[in-house]
C-alpha cells in the first residue's frame, strides 16, 4: 500500500481502547494524542528505511583489508560473508590498549548477541576489534554472549579509513553494512551521524537507535536521562 493510501493517524488513533478502567479523561485524551504521534512517526521510520534501501550503489571497497577470525585463520573483507551477500559489522572499541571494552559498545553488543542467531538468517554478522579474538571471546563468555562472531583487524588500516582510530589511539565504535556482487564488495550503508549533529542535551545518536537499552529507557518517565551511562559491573 502507497504511504499516501494511509488512513489518517489521528483517526488510527481514535479507535484506541484503554485496558485500565480506572483511566482518567485527561490521561486518554493525551494518551490518544501521543498514539497518533506513535503512529505518524512509525509511518516516517518506515519511508526511512525504503529510503536507505533505494540508496544508489556505495563506494567499492577496493583495499584488500584482513582479519582473523576465530580458527586463527587469516581472511579478506569478502570471506566474512560466509554464504551471504550482506555482511553486518560493528566495531567495537576493545583494543589491546584497554583492560576492559567501552561498556557503551559492551551494552549494544549484549543486546545484539540477544538477536545474533535470528539475524545470522538472514545476513552474515561480524564484530570487529584490534584485540585478538581469543581475548574477545573470553569477554563474551564472560558476559554470556553465545551468538556472535568476532574477528581481529590485521593491523589498523581498516580502522584507520574509517576513521576509527586516530593517531593518539583513540578508538571510536562503527556500525558499517556492506554488499558483495561477485567478487566486488561495496558499503551499503554506513553510520556516519557526526558529533556535530548532536541537539543539545542529547549524544549524536542515530536516526533510528538501534541499542534496546535506549528504546526501553525512554518509554519511561525519566528517560534515558542526561548524565546516565552503562557500566560494566554493577
């Protein structure tokens, strides 16, 4: 169905039931108005994402990156595929500089090792870091991570072009989709939202965020808050 096809949100909405008996009128009157909102802003997530899939073709990939991948075996860009044209991959900030991973990438990865099986369905899914990978999976059975797959960078060229790390070492997370046709590989799609972008009070997140942790959190009353982060340990 065309998006202009749609019935109007505000009458979506109207149909709203409440499941509490007790609701005061302000409350529903409100909570329909939110609805509504819910409903348009679903609408807008959707034309999003038909948007990011009509995207022209990305630049080709045309350095002969390597990794390691967990048989010690070392491999290119187009191997960690595996049997799929669409390779996920996020790289995460656990250097052989730091005792402990970022406990930000440490929250996205545990909540797409939740999703890793389901996902691997469909695409080939790959987390990258300059550790090697043996020390990468202590931590994710450290966590209890059963489903995701690392691999080590061989060297910092790969990091490097993404501007990933810089010359003070300074790592930063990447979450990069790319396309195989035959031999060639190509970015897809690439998160690229600059610290620039950030409105005021709030992180430069994405336009669609993607971390559960986030995504629950602000359906509560305080949010995600302002100066609230996760933390490795509790």
């Amino acid at each position: 169905m065309h998006m202009s096809e749609l019935k109007p949100a505000k009458d979506l909405a109207a149909k709203r039931v409440s499941r509490f008996q007790n609701e005061a009128q302000d409350y529903a009157e409100a909570r329909t108005a939110l609805l509504a909102k819910e409903i348009e802003v679903r609408r807008h997530l959707t034309r999003l994402a038909e948007q990011r899939r009509r995207l022209p073709p990305g630049p080709v990939v045309q350095k002969d990156y390597r990794f390691k991948d967990e048989n010690g075996s070392e491999v290119g860009l187009a191997d960690l595929f595996g049997d799929h044209d669409t390779l996920v991959t996020y790289f995460w900030m656990f250097g052989p500089q730091r005792d402990r991973p970022c406990p930000m990438c440490t929250n996205f990865i545990g909540g797409a090792n939740g999703n890793g099986a389901d996902v691997k369905q469909r695409v080939a899914f790959k987390i990258i870091g300059r550790s090697p990978v043996e020390r990468q999976q202590r931590f994710a059975t450290e966590r209890g991570w059963r489903d995701l797959d690392f691999v080590q960078t061989v060297g910092d060229e790969y990091p490097r072009d993404l501007g990933l790390l810089n010359d003070k070492g300074d790592e930063y997370p990447g979450f990069t989709v790319y396309q195989k046709n035959g031999d060639e590989v190509r970015v897809f799609y690439n998160a690229e939202m600059p610290a620039e972008a950030a409105d005021p009070g709030q992180d430069p997140r994405g336009a669609v965020d993607i971390a559960p942790l986030w995504n629950i959190l602000d359906m509560t009353p305080a949010g995600r808050g302002t100066d609230w982060y996760p933390k490795l340990n509790y």
